[in-house]
C-alpha cells in the first residue's frame, strides 16, 4: 500500500500521462471555447432568444402606430424618427435582459463545479457568456431591421453608416451588460436579475430623444437626458442612419462604453472571484 | 511526502452551521480511500475543499505534494472531480462535453477529440457519444460524468457518492471502472453511505460523523471494529423456513427472529458460521434462492462506533 516508486512507474501510455502543460492566452482560449459552448446550447434552446427579438419589435411597431401620429403627424414620418433608438434599445435590452441571466442559471448548474475545478482562469466564464450573446445582438439587429423595413422605414445614408450604427449599439450594449452581470455575480437570483435587467434600460433608453423631442419634456428629465450617455448613442445612431453629425456623439458613446467596461466589467470579474 | 492528498485539522463553517470540525483524511499513492458516513456529516465539504472549490477556516490541505489555498490552478491540474449531481452540460452531447473539457484543459482540438472518443468507448457510451446528455439514463450520466473527470489523465480522482441513484448492475460495473483506474495508478478519493461499497473498493476507510472522524481503518480492521454481520437465507419453498430457521440457529447459536416473507436472517460473529450455515442447510435438504452475507448498515455502524452516541446529522449546504 505504500510502495509508492512502482505505483507510479507503471502508469500504462493513456493514463497518468501527468497533467497537460499550459498553454498561451488561457483567458482568450477559454473564453472561445465557453463561448462556442453557450452558443451550443442557444442553438438548442432558440427559445431563449425569444425576448431578446421579439421585445424591441414590439416598442417599435406600439410607437409608432400608437404615438406615431400624435408626436409626429405621420406614422411613417416618427418611424423614421424612431427607429434609430429602437435600434439602440434593442442591443441594450438584448445584453441586459439575457446575459446576466445566463450567468446565474450557469452558477446554479452542476457543470459550473466542473468548470472551476479545472485550471480556466474564472473571468473567462463570464466573458465567454458575454460573447455568446454577440450572436443574440445580431439577430435581434437583423430581426429589427427586416420588420422596419416592413414598415416602410428607409435608411437614408448607406450600408457603411448603418452598418457602422449596427456595430455602435451593439459595442454599447456589450459594454453595459457588465452592469447587469455584476448585478447577476452578486445577487445571484434568476428573477432579481431579470427584474433588474429589465427594469434598467427604461431611464437609460427611454431618458432620450428617442421616442419624443427633448423640448417637449420637463426640466428634470431634459436634464437627465442631456447627461445620459444612451443620448449620445441614440443622436449617433440617427446620424449614421439618417444623417446629420456624427462625429461627436460616436465619440462620446465610444468612450463611455469604454468607461462602462472598465467600470462595470473589472467589478463584476472582482465579485466574481470572490464568490466562487 | 508519499501521501497523494493529505488533509489536517480542516473546519469548515457556513453561518452556525459545523461542517467540518477538524477533519484529517490521507490517502498514500495509488490507494482508495473510502469516506464513509451520513448525510450531512461533512463528506461533500471534505472533497469541495480538496477539489478547491471551498476555502477552509481553519487547517491545511495538500494535493500532490502542492498547498491547495497557494496553489489552486496546479492543484487543478492535477486532479478529476465527480461531485454528487451531474456535472455535465446537459444541453450538450455527451461527445461535445468531454471534448469542451479537453479543450479547457489546454488539449489540442485534434487530441481533444480523440481522448473524447476512447473515453467514451470504454464507458460504453461510444453510440450515445452524439445525444444530448439530457436524453441520458440514471447510469450513463454518471459513467459520461467519470468520464469527464478523466479527459485531463488526473494523478488524483474525487468521487462524490459515485453510486448514488444507481441500479445494481450498473453499481457493480461503475466499481470495476474504479477498480481499474486505481489499479493503473490513480489515488481515489471516494465518499459513500454504504459501508457495504467502501468495503468493496478501498484500502483504507476514514468514517465521519457531525464532521469530525469517529474511525479510520482497514476495511478488515473496521468490519472487526463493527460487527454485525447478517445471514440471509430464502429457501425456495416458503414452507420449509421453519426448518431453515432451525439450520441457522445451530450454525450461529443465536435466535433466530420468525421467518417473515419466508426469509430467515441472523447476526453472526464469525464468518466461519456462514460456512456452517450452508452445509446445514445441504444436510437438511432445503434449497435456497437467496444465501448471502450482509454487512451491516450504516446505522449499524455508526451504533457500534459511537456506543450508540451518535451525533445528530447537520445539514450539509
């Protein structure tokens, strides 16, 4: 029982090879492969992919036939004027609503044990959940974009522009989902988070020129929706889409996306080694 | 140190709970170490602290010659854990799990997927290896979730109540797979509630209760310790207990309890009365469809180690 040399000497080949050297970049690797793996099991569960489409199409076609005609005169004239935030709402509600509930419904499952008995560094299962959901903004985009073009909204700029208003919404919606997933690291509660997931996006999307013209509000909100960064995205998102300035609003919504990940993405990466 | 894991003095609390009250667990290399005891008496925070997965609030623990608080990456590296429930992905196939573990171990995507294909043909999982682990039974859960501990060819294997939920057969077959893994080489760290299995498979059993050892021996040296063993007699023809019961009595010298179910048993001292006990029961003619030895029960055990003092079970998180 404890001769120990021969035990160890006559390891047959497959078995007891020693451990596996490390390799480069574990966080980049690993996070790939949770990545593809999430993606795996959003592939299977295309259920869950559900609110992230369906509600942004349902903000824009409530507006646009319920307030269009009010706020703009025309519907067609306020899908046009809509469709822009709509667009901003989407990724920002896809990344708040489904990411941080996919962490907490991952921390519950068995596997998660396996994963953190294993030599991955533990910021790579949040950032390969994170980067799964890529494919959901996508989607959501896409979903979006054919339904409005349904409707009759038209791009006015180009495929670049749109397509570079497409790639700002979703860097913003990457960058604020890190709020929702602190929120899912700490609490750790399927329906606190998507109580909060949901609830969050409301002042910072709906505390815009979005869906009405600043003017119109009263002084605490115009004041709110000056500073709100989700502003700034939305008037580079109308930029992009149907012209106008651009310059300065993508650059403020780059920075404060940044700002964002920094803030929001080094927290929920802290609490999250804590807790596990 | 020769010691594969070695484990000292561990306290683990969670709010007023005790779940660890200053356990010591050893195992040397290449040995089974059976713990056996209740629910709620500290197995699984053991194996979580061990596994790194749990921090202790007080005492050492050592895999592999490596402190697990300083050096929990490498501890990682070194071992395989199989906890209590499935740790599988079950919205993968059991194939795509053990390649995405074999990836997450630093293993090329090619030999990834060859380690997944011949663990899943020695499991006998080679034609379920593209289903969904969902759609998986009881057993192959279980055998896909040993398999996943292996894919990283661990020097050091924990093993949760492995057999929990398990059928029979499918017990004794996952006993033969432990059997082998130890006899390649690998240190096994095994929890159960049945004394009857880490009989069967270890070489040394610590027993813990209300998180602290009440016991640590051989099987052999513990089965003395405890006592208690039963004969099971069924004779074919239910009218023939009666003379069954006789045979058994002057085997064992003990009362025999009225046949019920025409099923006789006995407690016996001496595992020589059991060989009594079957050339009587020739002698007299009765034929029998079940003869066995039976360990006693964890119950049994804990009364016989504890003096019948036994702590009551804590709830284990």
């Amino acid at each position: 029982m404890t001769t120990t040399a021969t035990t160890t000497t006559t390891a047959p080949a497959d078995h007891r090879v020693g451990p596996t050297p490390p390799r480069r970049w574990p966080l980049a690797r690993h996070s790939l492969a949770l990545a593809r793996r999430n993606l795996t099991t959003t592939r299977r569960n295309p259920g869950e992919l559900a609110d992230a489409v369906i509600l942004p199409v349902v903000f824009l076609v409530l507006f646009v036939y319920l307030f269009g005609g009010a706020v703009a005169g025309s519907t067609q004239e306020y899908l046009q004027y809509l469709f822009p935030g709509i667009l901003v709402l989407t990724t920002v509600l896809t990344g708040q609503v489904a990411t941080g509930l996919s962490i907490v419904q991952d921390m519950k499952k068995g596997v998660f044990d396996r994963f953190r008995s294993m030599p991955v560094p533990r910021a790579s299962m949040l950032l390969g959940s994170v980067l799964a959901d890529a494919v959901r903004y996508v989607i959501a985009l896409a979903v979006l974009f054919g339904v409005g073009y349904a409707l009759g909204f038209r791009v006015e700029t180009g495929l670049l522009p749109a397509l570079a208003a497409c790639g700002l919404a979703i860097v913003l919606g990457f960058s604020l989902c890190w709020l929702t997933v602190l929120v899912a690291v700490l609490l750790r509660d399927e329906i606190m988070v998507s109580t909060v997931g949901f609830l969050l996006p409301f002042p910072l999307v709906f505390g815009t020129g979005m869906a009405a013209p600043v003017e119109t509000m009263p002084g605490w909100l115009q004041a709110w929706a000056e500073v709100n960064p989700v502003s700034r995205a939305i008037e580079a998102s109308q930029g992009l889409l149907l012209g106008g300035p651009v310059a300065g609003p993508v650059t403020a919504t780059l920075l404060w996306s940044a700002a964002f990940l920094a803030v929001f993405g080094t927290a929920a990466v802290v609490a999250y080694r804590r807790v596990v | 140190m020769s010691a594969a894991f070695e484990a000292e003095g561990l306290v683990k609390r969670f709010g007023a709970t005790t779940a660890l009250d200053g356990v010591d667990l050893r195992a040397e290399r290449g040995t089974v170490l059976g713990v056996l005891g209740p629910n709620g008496a500290g197995k699984t925070t053991a194996i979580r602290v061990l596994a790194t997965l749990l921090r202790p609030d007080a005492g050492r623990a050592v895999v592999d010659g490596l402190e697990v608080g300083r050096d929990p990456v490498e501890v990682r590296r070194r071992i395989g854990l199989t906890g209590q429930y499935a740790t599988v992905d079950e919205d993968l196939t059991g194939a795509e799990n053990l390649v995405l573990f074999g990836r997450l171990l630093d293993l090329p995507a090619g030999e990834a997927r060859a380690r997944a294909a011949r663990l899943l043909d020695r499991f006998g999982l080679a034609d379920a290896g593209g289903r969904r682990a969902s759609t998986y039974s009881g057993g192959m859960r279980r055998r896909l979730d040993l398999a996943a501990s292996l894919v990283g060819s661990p020097s050091i294997l924990f093993l949760d109540e492995p057999t929990t939920g398990l059928d029979p057969g499918r017990r004794e077959e996952l006993w033969q797979t432990i059997r082998s893994l130890a006899d390649d080489g690998t240190t096994v760290l095994l929890t159960t509630q049945y004394l009857e299995e880490a009989d069967a498979l270890a070489d040394e059993i610590t027993v813990i209760d209300g998180g602290r050892v009440i016991a640590h021996d051989t099987p052999a040296g513990l089965k003395q310790q405890v006592g208690g063993q039963t004969v099971v007699v069924r004779p074919r023809d239910p009218d023939r207990a009666g003379a069954a019961a006789g045979v058994v009595a002057r085997a064992t010298g003990h009362d025999v309890a009225p046949p019920r179910g025409g099923v006789v048993t006995a407690s016996v001292d001496d595992e020589r009365a059991f060989s009594a006990v079957v050339r009587g029961l020739e002698d007299a003619g009765v034929a029998v469809t079940e003869l066995a030895l039976r360990l006693p029960g964890l119950d049994e055990v804990f009364f016989a180690l504890t003096d019948g003092h036994r702590t009551t079970p804590r709830e284990e998180p």
